[in-house]
C-alpha cells in the first residue's frame, strides 16, 4: 500500500502527492519519494530507499536498501550505444550509496553484459556519471563530475577525483586514485595512484593503503614489487613472470601481477613515468 501526502507510515512507503510512481513499480517498506519524483513500472526500491524530489528512475533499474538520491539525479535511461536494439536491460544500485544531484547512471545495453552494476556504500557525487555495462565494485567514489565510459571496471574503494574522464572499457583496480582532470585511456593497477592528460601512472596510492590498514612493511613491498614490474631493463613480460616468483607469498602484489596477466578487451595498460614522481610527495609525509 502506498501512503501519499506528508503523513507519516510506520512500515509502508510515503510517496508525496506530486510524485509519480507507476503502477508495478515495487517500494519496500520505509521508501520516502518527494515531489515531482518520476518512478517507472519496472523499478524496485529497497528498504529505506529515500528520493528527495525531481529524481527519475526509470527502465528495469533495482536500488538498494538505504540508499539516498538526491534531487535531478536521473537513473536506469537508455544506454548512450548506438548498437543497442532495444528489450531490456538493467542498472543495479547497492546499499546504503548516495547518489548526488545530476548524477546519471545508465542501464546496460543488448551489446555488452546488460547489466550497469553499482556496488553498496558508493558515493556518486554531483554531476557524475556511469555509462551502460559498468561494474563497479562497494565503496566507490565519484567525485564531481568524474565520468565513467561505457563497459568500465571499477574495483571496490576507488577514487575518482573531479572532472575524471575514463575512456569505454579500461579497468580501474580497487583502492587506486585518480587525480583531478584526468583523462585515462588505459587500465590503473590495483592501488595505483593516476594522473595528467594523458594520464600516467606516477606510483602506488599510499593514503589509500594506509586507510585500507596496509601495514608499513607491505607497502614497502608493494613498492619494491611496483619498481620490479616496471623495470625498463626487461621485458615486461619477464618482470610479471619474475614477480611472480620473487612475491609469491604476498597476496597484494599477486593481486596486481594477476590484474596485469588479464589486460581485458583494450589490452592497455597506463605507463608509469620516469622517477618516483607524486608517490615521493606523498612518501615524505611519514
């Protein structure tokens, strides 16, 4: 039973006057919808849900509980793929994320998976953007403006900074920054640190391996690791086969050698550049 009106409700949905929620449309118990909102008939909302108002949500698109959706957020439209031939196709959202005013996030399309997923606890900050057949791992951010091309990867506590543009189908590796103003043409390692125009990679994300709790002693070994993969003196190849060896009881740097062993459809992997560059920035904090 919908509820309409500014009443409360202890258990069913509150869906204000002005809101437009089509029949089908599924709200769990707890879901709150402002006015001027537009819900279509194949939209599920999970517990808690809470649309502030001017919010679209449309096509096959499913929200997990607790999430909050700020106002002209427009969620679940119809990939951005000339390829696509229509029928449907889904946009996943996770739990507890909050999507911020203008946020887009586009459903998949009849050419890649079918399926946009977002994870639980993201973080879509104003203006950005996720295009069709993205997955996106739990607790991403999305700063304002960041924008994801279509069949992207993004591994679970990224960070893209502002105005971020990433090219259709690189991968970004968990925990890895992206500076602001970068545009990323090819794949970031797991916790790498990004940036520049084209974008380079510079080093390892060291803030982000400190939140995550890495102890001092393996990020020292991430770095020896990072210095031997990218070692000019050999082919890369050999270095992956040789760290492999070298690091073979360390789950983190197999985790990166893994994510370079599985270069994807583009096949591209952003060049390091010469010297220690941010990472020494960031290093001489302590």
């Amino acid at each position: 039973m919908v509820a309409s009106g500014s009443g409360k409700s202890a258990t069913g949905p509150i869906v204000h006057d002005l809101a437009v929620v089509e029949p089908g449309a599924q709200l769990a118990a707890g879901v709150r919808i402002g006015p001027f909102c537009h819900v279509g008939a194949d939209v599920k909302l999970g517990e808690g849900v809470e649309l502030a108002s001017h919010v679209s949500i449309a096509g096959a698109t499913t929200i997990g509980a607790g999430t909050r959706i700020s106002p002209h957020a427009v969620l679940g439209g119809a990939p951005q793929d000339l390829r696509h031939k229509g029928g449907r196709t889904t946009l996943e959202i996770g739990r507890n994320c909050v999507i911020r005013e203008f946020a887009t996030a586009h459903a998949g399309s009849t050419s890649g998976l079918g399926a946009t997923k977002i994870g639980d606890e993201c973080f879509l900050m104003a203006y950005s953007h996720v295009g069709h057949d993205c997955t996106v791992g739990d607790k991403v951010i999305l700063t304002n403006c960041a924008t994801l091309g279509g069949h992207c990867e993004v591994g679970e506590g990224a960070i893209l900074s502002g105005h971020t543009a990433v090219h259709q189908f690189v991968r970004i590796g968990h925990h890895a920054f992206i500076a602001g103003n970068t545009a990323v043409g090819g794949d970031v390692i797991p916790f790498g640190f990004a940036l520049g125009t084209p974008a380079k990679l510079v080093g390892l994300n060291i803030i982000g391996l400190r939140r995550a709790g890495v102890e001092h002693s393996s990020v020292r070994e991430l770095r020896r690791a990072y210095k031997a993969l990218f070692d000019p003196a050999r082919p890369f190849a050999d270095n992956l086969k040789a760290a492999a060896q070298e690091f073979a009881g360390n789950e983190r740097v197999l985790d990166v050698v893994g994510f370079l062993s599985d270069r994807g459809k583009r096949d591209f992997v952003l060049p390091p550049v010469g010297g220690r560059g941010a990472e020494a920035a960031l290093l001489a904090e302590g």
